[in-house]
C-alpha cells in the first residue's frame, strides 16, 4: 500500500468514526430538545445532522482529491479537496442563516420556555464531551497525515461542541427560570456555525486563487536555498497551494562559467534542501541563471542574441582565414551581460596573444560579442 493510500485510508477511518458520533450525538439531541421544547437543543441536534453530510462529502472527497497525478491531471486532484472545503464552508453558512433566522423569530415572538429538566442538560453535557474527543481525535489524524480538508473537518466537530456548550449554558438558564435565554443560546450557536464556515469560504478561496505561502515562509524556503554551495542567489521564488501540497519554482544564481550539469546539479541540491525544509513540499521547479536578472523579462520578449548555429556561421564568415579558427577544436559560448562570450579550444600551438588580436580585429563588426578567449588543448567537452 502507498503511503498516499494509507493516509487516505486513515482519514476515512476518522470521519467514519466521527459520522458515528455526529448520528448517535444528533438524534439524541433532536428527540431530548423535541420533547423539552428546547429550540437550541433542536437547532444543535441540527449542527450535528448536518456534519454527517460533510463527513460523506469528506470521505468522497479525500478518495478521489488523493489519487496519484495522471496525464489530464499532472498536478494530482488536490483540488478536489479544495473544493469540498468549500462546499463544506458553505454548507455551514446555511446551516448558521437557518438557525439564527428560526431562533430570532421565537426571540421576538417571546414564546415561553419550559424548564427542560436535569436529564436534558445531561444529554447536552454528555454531547459536549463526545464532540470534543472526536474533534481532538480528527484533529491528530488531519495533520499526522496532513490533510487540510479533514483538519477542518475537525474543526467542524469543535464547532459543533461550542455550540452545545452554549446551548448548555441556555438549558441551565432556562431550569432557572431565564426561559428566553434558550433563544438567545440558538442565534448565538447559528453565529459561531456561521463564522466557522465563512473562515472554510475565505481559505478555500485564497487556495483557489493561488495565493502564497506567508511571506516568513517563503522567507525560510529562500535562506535555506542560498545556503547550498553554489548558489550565489535566490529570486522569483513563487508558491501556491493545491489542498495539502506546496508548488514552488524559483530562479537560482549560479556561477556564469560553470558547465549546464553542474549547475543541474547545484539546482538539485537546492530542490532536495527545500524538501528537508518544508516536507509538505510537492514539486519544485527551477530556473538556473548565469547572473541575476532579477525584475528582469525585457530579455524573454524582445529579439535574443544569436545562438548556437548562427554564431559558428557568423565566425566562419568572419575568421574563415584566421590561423586560431582554423586549428579550434572546441567552442565555448556564455551569454551574460547581453553579450557572447567566446572561448577557443586550440589543437595545435599558436601564439595566443597575437592570435586574439587577429581575431578581435577580424570581428570588430560583431558587437553581440563579449570577452574572446583563446586557450590551448582540448576543450571542455
């Protein structure tokens, strides 16, 4: 079994024993405040119902939101899971608008409350103390395996249990004789359910507009990049989230004249030391660079210096008679500072001072051409 199986398998274990709960604790509130005419036991007996339906949505949603990536969907189906807290938040509005709506109504009309007994304020305290252990058990599974979505189921639960702490608070109240106190602990329940929600709305959101990671964040991820040797500088580092995975890509500074596997290379290191910082890290992209541009793109939109091919064309058409061209046997270009910089590998012995004259004088028209450097034995390979 993989290990994203197993944390889905775990997580499924979790809400199933929180449904359990959440059903048991729901109709024992529903028929207790039914039958004391409590309107706040009723609405919390509510609450608990309508976490049975998230807890389906959950479990689909954990099922499916942690496949592995495939070929229509190379990021993986993280955003599933995004979407169903989004859908959870949502739920919970609803459910808070219809609590507070019915609940200030019987306020305002004033209707009286009976006592509800000792046994019903027993039932509240022994819901209370259910729904606390099942949000601390959700909670330990959610970030054991780091699932944002189950976490906020849990918090789903803790929503639940101060609810019911607030209809406790209603239910003594109204054995005391303050009866429109029960009321007043409904449309409170159905605030607290509302704001719960509208948090689940405002991150589920900001996930689904990419938003970073918190700047001290991004900040640790960049100093823990320079740290590894070779790395002369961090910029453009960008992060986003997709459910419980980080997305970053950065450009990295790398010493200009070192070969394109080294500097794969030193790219990897920072990739692995990224993943050691932030182990939620999913996938890292990067972008080596010769010398630091950053807030520079003017480069990627206009025309670009010549490459390759063009620049052994132009140098045939401009050395084609130099003694120095006709002996290279290799060919370095580095391309910084908007110029090329040219390095000859010389197989036979020449004098290089005069050789470079020569040649510097020969491509005086070239002005894409930087520093020239001629060198003698085989070149770098």
């Amino acid at each position: 079994m993989t290990e994203r199986a197993a944390q889905t398998r775990e997580a499924h274990k979790a809400t199933l024993v929180g449904a359990a709960v959440d059903l048991l604790v729901g109709l024992v509130k529903l028929v207790t405040g039914s039958l004391v005419g409590s309107a706040a036991l009723v609405a919390d007996g509510i609450h608990s119902f309508s976490d049975i339906v998230t807890d389906g949505f959950v479990m689909a949603a954990t099922h499916f939101g942690r496949q592995a990536p495939d070929r229509g969907h190379p990021y993986g189906h993280g955003r599933i899971e995004t979407l169903a807290t989004l859908w959870l938040g949502g739920v919970l509005i609803f459910v808070a608008g219809a609590i507070a709506w019915a609940s200030l109504g019987r306020l305002v009309a004033g209707e009286p409350i009976p006592a509800p007994g000792a046994w019903a304020i027993a039932v509240a305290v022994a819901a209370l103390l259910a729904k606390e252990a099942i949000y601390h058990y959700t909670l330990a599974v959610a970030r054991r395996i780091g699932s944002r979505l189950l976490e906020a189921n849990a918090w789903h639960s803790r929503s639940d249990a101060l609810s019911t702490l607030v209809v406790l608070v209603g239910l003594v109240a109204a054995q005391v004789g303050i009866g429109w106190m029960d009321a007043a602990a409904a449309i409170v329940v159905g605030l607290m359910v509302g704001q719960v929600g509208g948090r689940l709305l405002w991150q589920s959101s900001r996930e689904l507009i990419d938003t970073a990671l918190p700047e001290a964040e991004q900040n640790r991820l960049a100093a823990a990049a320079e740290a590894v040797p070779g790395v002369r500088g961090v910029h453009a580092l960008r992060t986003r989230r997709i459910a419980d995975d980080v997305l970053l890509d950065l450009h990295i500074v790398v010493p200009p004249r070192v070969t394109v596997s080294e500097a794969h290379e030193i790219g990897n290191a920072v990739s692995r030391r990224l993943r050691e910082t932030l182990p939620s890290l999913a996938d890292v992209t990067f972008h080596i660079d010769p010398e630091d541009d950053a807030g520079q793109t003017a480069h990627s939109l206009r025309p670009g210096l010549p490459l390759r091919g063009d620049v052994e064309a132009l140098l045939e058409a401009t050395w084609h008679d130099q003694p120095a061209w006709q002996a290279r046997i290799d060919l370095d270009l580095h391309y910084l500072e908007d110029r090329i910089d040219v390095s000859l590998y010389l197989g036979r012995p020449l004098d290089l001072d005069e050789a470079a004259r020569q040649l510097r004088r020969a491509a005086a028209d070239l002005d894409w051409m930087g520093r020239l450097r001629l060198w003698q034995g085989p070149g770098r390979g």
